[in-house]
C-alpha cells in the first residue's frame, strides 16, 4: 500500500537516558550525530568500566531504565540544555535540582537515587556524560522515528489505549500508512528544507515499551502483543543524519528512494 504525505508531529529527546522526555519544536541536525542532548547523560546502576575521556557503547541494562527499573517513569524531569541543570520532580514536589557540569551537583543528583530506589540498585549510582557521546540503545548514533498509524494499529490490536511515548522516540510522524517506516529501511529521507536521514534499521522493542510513561505502571505486553498480531516485535526505526539542517514540528517528511 502507497503511503501518502507525511509530516513530523512532535519531536522529542531525553537529555537523561531512563528519565521522562522533554518536547521540543525545532532542533538542528548534524552528520552522523543525535538530535542535541539526546541521551547526553546516563545513569550507571553500579560500575560498568565508562571512560569520559575514551567513551565507548555500553548496553542499557548497565544504567538505570525503564525496562528494569518502571519507577523511573513516575519521575518528572526537566533539563535546561544551557546550564545543563537538571530538575526532578517527585510525588508531585521538586526533589532535586542540579547542576550536571559539576561534582556537587552530579552527587545531588546521585543522593537523590539512592534514597528513591535503594533496593534496586547494584552499587552506587553515578551520573555519566560526555560532551558529544550518546548512551543510545545502539552503538551507531541515530534518531528514531516513530510512525504514529503502526501505534494506531497496535492499539487497535491491544484493544486499549496506547501512549506513543512508550516508544521513546525522537520524530513522531503522521502520514504514512501502518508499518510503511519498515519498507523505508535502507531509504533516505528529506525532512524540511534541508535535512536528510538514511534509515537504517528496525527497532525491535523490549519490556520497556510495557510502562505506562505517565504512572510508571507496567501495565500492558507490548512485544507480546506485536508478535501475537503481527509476527514481529519491532515499532519504528532507527535513521541516520546524512546531511545536516534544521527540522520543526510540522515539517514535511518525503522518502527520496535508495
């Protein structure tokens, strides 16, 4: 089935991989990088060797996220990208608030995790970030795309409602038909004026997708799900910047082949 026009609905990023998403209406493209602060900073759930001075990939399950750790969602966070100051709110109050360039607020933000979630915890938690890595899921640097008719057709299947944020993706695109992003993979893709992306790969979905990002409640079975009605576990894809420009919510998306 032939997809029709396509446009970016709400662009997100997590400046905190685990920690809730932060909307955002325009923000600019690089070759081969993320979306700014995205996934600047991680969590590590006890040590796991991270070198700032020689960043290299490491799997998610060594941070704090949500596939293992759901009470992350029922955090509301906020970063300030110029001052690099982090909020969390708690309980509906503000628990912390600091400064992720400095050690004292670093260990702010770390004292804060020991009292919220002690049991779960395999060390002392510490923030991690370097200036130009990314604690991604995947060791490429990429931006996910989230088709919003596939998670209109997952809800359908699930027969509840289903919160696209649960897929923690950059671009939210409306306008393709259910499932058209994966005839996309090896595709490029213009976005606004100037800015392309390659897609590259699929994303296969874990046990995170199942937390309610607005209760921290893990309350559906999203990859069962998929399989049970769909014979696969995946739900958007992963692109890369090929050529760099700027992109906004509303911006037309247009599949210029392989």
């Amino acid at each position: 089935m032939t997809s029709g026009p396509a446009s970016i609905r709400a662009i997100y990023r997590y400046p905190v991989k685990g920690l809730s998403p932060q909307a955002i209406d325009r923000t600019p493209l690089s070759v081969g990088q993320t979306i700014p602060a995205d996934r600047l900073y991680a969590i590590e759930n006890g040590p796991c060797g991270f070198d700032p001075d020689a960043p290299a990939y490491f799997p998610k399950q060594r941070f704090l996220m949500l596939m293992l750790n759901e009470r992350l969602a029922s955090l509301r966070t906020d970063f300030d990208e110029a001052s690099h100051t982090l909020s969390v709110e708690s309980e509906g109050r503000e628990a912390v608030r600091a400064d992720l360039r400095t050690k004292e607020g670093r260990l702010a933000i770390e004292a804060f995790f020991r009292r919220f979630m002690p049991k779960e915890l395999r060390g002392p938690p510490k923030v991690l970030g370097r200036d130009g890595h990314s604690f991604s899921d995947v060791a490429r640097k990429v931006v996910s795309i989230i088709n919003l008719a596939s998670v209109a057709a997952l809800e359908n299947a699930a027969g509840v409602p289903v919160n696209p944020l649960r897929f923690r993706g950059n671009l939210y695109v409306s306008g393709w038909t259910a499932w058209h992003e994966f005839d996309l993979v090896g595709h490029a893709l213009s976005v606004g004026k100037t800015a392309q992306l390659k897609i590259v790969k699929r994303i296969q979905r874990c046990a995170a997708t199942d937390v309610d990002p607005d209760t921290g409640i893990r309350d559906l079975t999203i990859p069962r799900t998929l399989f049970e009605n769909f014979d696969h576990t995946d739900c958007g894809v992963y692109a890369e910047v090929v050529t760099p420009g700027e992109i906004a919510v509303g911006d037309s998306v247009r599949s210029e082949g392989r």
